[in-house]
C-alpha cells in the first residue's frame, strides 16, 4: 500500500489541478489495493460517491524488468515447445498486462462493455468520470451493495439459475 503523501502527489500530477479542484474528498486509507494499484473512496464535488483506482508509480517500468526476466526463464525450453508456444504466451501475457496498465484502456472498454449491455436492467456498472481519468487514474462513480456470496444465500434455486442464464447470455455476447 502506498501512503497517502505519495498517493496526492501521483492524483494532483495526473490529473493537473490540486485535489480540491477535482473532489470534495478522497479517503487518506485505501478500500482496496492489488499489485498494479489501490483504490480509494472519494466524494464528488457534486456530492456523488465515488472511487478512485490510481495506478503506482514506476509500476509499468516494474512490469516490463519482470517481463523481461519472465523471458528469459523460457530459454531452457525453447527445444521443447510446441509450435511457439511460450513466445505466443509470454507475447499474450505482455499484451495483457501492458493492457491492465494503460486505465485509457480500461476506461474504453468500460463505455463500449456499458454501451453493448445496457438491454441488461439487472446489470449495474459504474460510471466513468472521464475528466478525472488518465491513463494512471481511473474514477467512477461508486456502487454500494452486498457482496454476491451473501446476496446468493438468500436465493431461491430458480433465481440462482436465471442468474445463471443471465450472466452466461452476457458472457457468450461480449465474445461476439
């Protein structure tokens, strides 16, 4: 987790203004952290919840030295690959990861996956906040809920099923 410091200078350089010019607050203790980023509450000047993904720093540098080494590992082999095979995925996974740093990306694959599934009342997504969104920052607005694990146990057998139904509808449709 990165301290808070840290994480202005990060916001306040991506987004070119003071904080203040862009949220009435963002929480100093992230809600989530992984290893690309972390995730803090944050509230709107509109008064609208938020959350805030902010990539850390140097962490796309971090990335391509691991690749790199990642690479490397597969030498010993390349007499025993099939057809390619590891340059394909070690190519896949550097295409991937370089995709999960890049929050643009993200944030055009969020609009385009809204767009394609708004037919689907039952899906909630939240909204991107595109002027407070770089390729390092990602805002959007926040969704409350309770988590699905506890949501499903109140379920009766045919809700689970329809959700069932529903979310492979939704998956099979966004490979098309």
């Amino acid at each position: 987790v990165l301290a808070w410091p840290r994480i202005q200078e990060v916001l306040s350089a991506e987004l070119c203004r003071p904080l203040a010019e862009c949220y009435l607050r963002v929480s100093e203790i992230p809600i989530a952290a992984a290893s690309l980023s972390q995730v803090h509450a944050a509230e709107l000047l509109d008064g609208r919840e938020a959350v805030v993904k902010v990539q850390y720093p140097d962490i796309a540098q971090v990335v391509r030295e691991d690749l790199q080494s990642l690479g490397g590992l597969g030498m010993p082999f390349q007499g025993f690959q099939k057809r390619g095979r590891l340059d394909e995925y070690s190519k896949l996974i550097d295409d991937t990861l370089h995709e999960e740093l890049d929050y643009k990306a993200e944030l055009a694959s969020l609009k385009r996956f809204s767009s394609d599934h708004f037919q689907f009342p039952w899906l909630s997504l939240p909204q991107p906040i595109e002027t407070l969104c770089t390729s390092k920052v990602l805002t959007l607005t926040r969704l409350r809920g309770s988590s699905f694990a506890n949501v499903c146990k109140a379920w009766s057998e045919e809700h689970k099923q329809t959700l069932g139904k529903n979310l492979l509808i939704l998956f099979l449709d966004s490979l098309l």
